[in-house]
C-alpha cells in the first residue's frame, strides 16, 4: 500500500474518500467518531499545503436527493473539529461542483454532497456506474481513500475512481485499520480468541467459518447463541433463534469439534418475558416455555471472563444481550470491562458493539476500535474487500 506521508501532495488537489455514514436525529449528530477518526487525514492534507474535496455517503437514499440525508451537519461538524470552514457543494458531480474544486486553493477544504443522492453510485455493474467515478476522479490530481467502513461496498467512489485518477494513495485511518486488522491478525499471540454476539447468526456465518480453526477458543452469547442450543437439542421457549440456520450451526459445532477450536456457549442466561424486565436466572437446560433469553447469565459471564482474561489476542464483535435495556446489558457490560482489563491486543468493531464500549466509557483502553461494521466483518471473514483490489491495482500509478 502506498499511504498519504508518501506522496508529495503539496499544492494538489486530493479527492478524499471517507466514511461519514454516522447517525443522526434530525439533524443532530448522535455518534461522530467516525468523523473524528478521519480528521488526522485531512489536517495532514491542509498543513502539507494540499487542497481537499471530502466525498462521503449518508444512509441509503437510493439514487434520489433526500434532503434529511443532506451531508450538511457533518460538514458542519468536520468544520469544528478542523476550526475553519468546510463548505458543503450543492452536489457531488456536475458544472458548479467542478467550479468549486477548480476554485479550492491550497489548505481549503470542501466536502461534496452525498455520493449516494446518485443511483450510479451504487450501480451493481460497471456499465451502471457508467463514468460516474471518472467524473468524480476528475475533480482532483490524488484520489485518497480513508474510507475503511465502506471498503466492502463496490461503490463507483471505492471500485471505480482509483482507475480513473492520476494517483491514488491510502489515508492515515485506513492505514491503522490495516495494521490493526491485518497485521495483528496474521500472526496473532495466542490464546487468540473471537467473541461473537449479537441477534443474527446468518451474519456471523462467514466469520464463523474463516475463524473456527484459526482462533484458540470461540465465545459465541447474544442472540445467535439461541440457534446453537436448538441445535444442541435444547429448548430456548420464545427466545429469537433462526430456524433455517439450526442445521449450519450443527455443522459449525462439529467443526470447532474437530478442529482444536474451543467453542463456548453460555450455559445459563438473564431471561423474560418482555423486553423491559427481567424475571430471573435459567439455565440452558431449563429455559422457560413463556421466556425469551435477553442476557447471559452469571455462571458464563464468569468462565467468559476467564477465557478473555487468559487471552493475548481478543477480537470482538456483537453484545452478549439485549445492552440496550440495563436489565439486560451486564453481560456485554462485564465482557467489555474484562477485554479492556486485558493486557494483550484488543479489538472491537460494528456499530453495537463499539456503543458498548462507549457506554461502558472504556473505549481508552482497548488496543484498536475498527470504524467498520459490515466491512469488518467481511475483513475477519477473511474476504478481499473492494476497496483494496482497487487500490492495489492502482497505486503504481
Ligand atoms: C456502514 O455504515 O457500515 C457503511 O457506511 C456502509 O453503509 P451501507 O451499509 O449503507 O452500505
């Protein structure tokens, strides 16, 4: 990979690619890391004299202009955090929008309206995308990609402008994605372990498949955990499982079996009978027919604990319950405080799972939080992401 500190980029124009998707409550922010993990990037572009026009998507407006989607509260914002103005283009591509570029001047920056107000954007073929890239790559002399959360989306703005522009290089956030992600995780200290929660197992698959093997022991709790004890032969009263996948998590308990994995799966649970409230302690053999299983129990919370404690490289993705509701949260609550006890590497990434971090305030002491969520996923899935086919074809250039 080539990284933005190797280019001179000194009165250029860069075309910077980030992954501003954050949420937002009209038009409040509610969770800006995403933004403030790009900021290292663009105040390196500025003090080195460059000028830089940030592309971004918000949501899924499906090729129509969706004023709520509008970037303007996160231009808005990367301006605070940058203390000068950040304009924002009343569009990404077209006659005003190259004006504006054309105008930039060195240590400017400008954010351009969202990518995805365009449907060639996300066309599913390059014939969809059609020039939309080469528009966009236009625009400036560098295409810099810093957008890690997006890596696995074949987006024109990630699969197609690195062909189209004169040179392309990596940003600083994206680059720490890499080493943390890729590095640490090619020649992990072991234990080496992976800790999967969260409602759905369909999206756990993958990871499931690529890790059980690879990693030392396998904690699985969250709701995905609840399809595993059907396919133990266990009964889980109302809780949420995925029939269709019973027969898959069979196969992957015969797998761990087989290969030297350690698959661990909670052994009792917090359960109720509404989402709000909790009615006590079962264990996996004995779940209430009128309960739904929200939280692990005691027992696994401790011998999870144990595992993480005893682990050099600790990997994380989803809560082990409902964290939303406090009656439910002390699970992924003590997972997250015994990982951040750790003295080996830690890594969190995915939406819910960073946001118990952040509740848990103890997103300091972790070694790395990926600002991904699919792409991070798709990463530990072992997949080559999009994005870095893309770059690595094209930064010789
Ligand atoms: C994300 O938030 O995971 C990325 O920005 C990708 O967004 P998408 O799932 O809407 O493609």
């Amino acid at each position: 990979m080539r990284f933005i500190d190797q280019l001179d980029i000194a009165g250029k124009k860069l075309l910077l690619r980030v992954d501003f998707n954050v949420p937002l409550d009209g038009e409040i922010i509610t969770d800006d890391n995403r933004i403030k993990a790009a900021v290292p990037t663009i105040r390196y572009a500025v003090e080195q004299g460059a000028a830089v026009i940030v592309m971004a998507h918000l949501g899924k407006p499906k090729g129509k202009r969706v004023e709520e989607l509008s970037l303007k509260p996160v231009a808005k914002r990367l301006g605070e955090y940058l203390d000068m103005e950040v304009p924002l283009a009343p569009d990404c591509i077209g006659a005003e929008v190259e004006k504006m570029a054309e105008q930039l001047k060195s240590g400017q920056v400008l954010m351009l309206e969202n990518l995805r107000f365009h449907a060639r954007e996300q066309g599913k073929t390059s014939e969809a995308r059609g020039d939309f890239g080469a528009q966009l790559a236009a625009l400036a002399d560098i295409y810099v990609n810093d957008a890690f959360g997006v890596a696995h989306r074949p987006n024109a703005s990630v699969v197609d402008v690195p062909y189209a522009a004169k040179q392309c290089c990596v940003g600083f956030l994206l680059k720490l994605e890499l080493e943390n992600l890729g590095e640490a995780l090619k020649d992990p200290q072991k234990p080496y372990i992976a800790i999967s929660g969260g409602a759905k197992v369909s999206t756990k698959i993958g990871i499931l498949n690529n890790l059980i093997g690879k990693v030392d022991h396998f904690i699985i709790g969250g709701a995905m955990a609840n399809t595993f004890l059907l396919a133990q032969g266990k009964d889980v009263g109302k809780s949420l499982v995925e029939e269709g996948l019973v027969e898959q998590a069979r196969e992957i308990i015969d797998k761990a079996a087989k290969s030297g994995t350690s698959l661990h799966l909670p052994e009792d649970f917090i359960w109720g009978r509404d989402i709000k409230t909790a009615a006590g302690v079962c264990d996996a053999d004995n779940v209430p027919a009128d309960g739904m299983l929200l939280d692990i129990g005691p027992v696994t919370i401790q011998k999870f604990c144990d595992v993480i404690g005893e682990s050099k490289t600790i990997v994380w993705n989803g809560p082990m319950g409902l964290f939303e509701e406090p009656a439910f949260a002390e699970g992924s609550m003590k997972v997250c405080k015994a990982m951040a006890e750790s003295d080996g590497i830690t890594i969190v990434g995915g939406g819910d799972t960073d946001a118990v971090v952040h509740k848990a305030g103890l997103q300091d002491d972790f070694t790395f939080i990926s600002t991904g969520g699919g792409s991070f996923l798709e990463f530990l899935e072992g997949k080559e992401l999009p994005a870095f086919k893309a770059l690595k074809e094209n930064l010789d250039k």
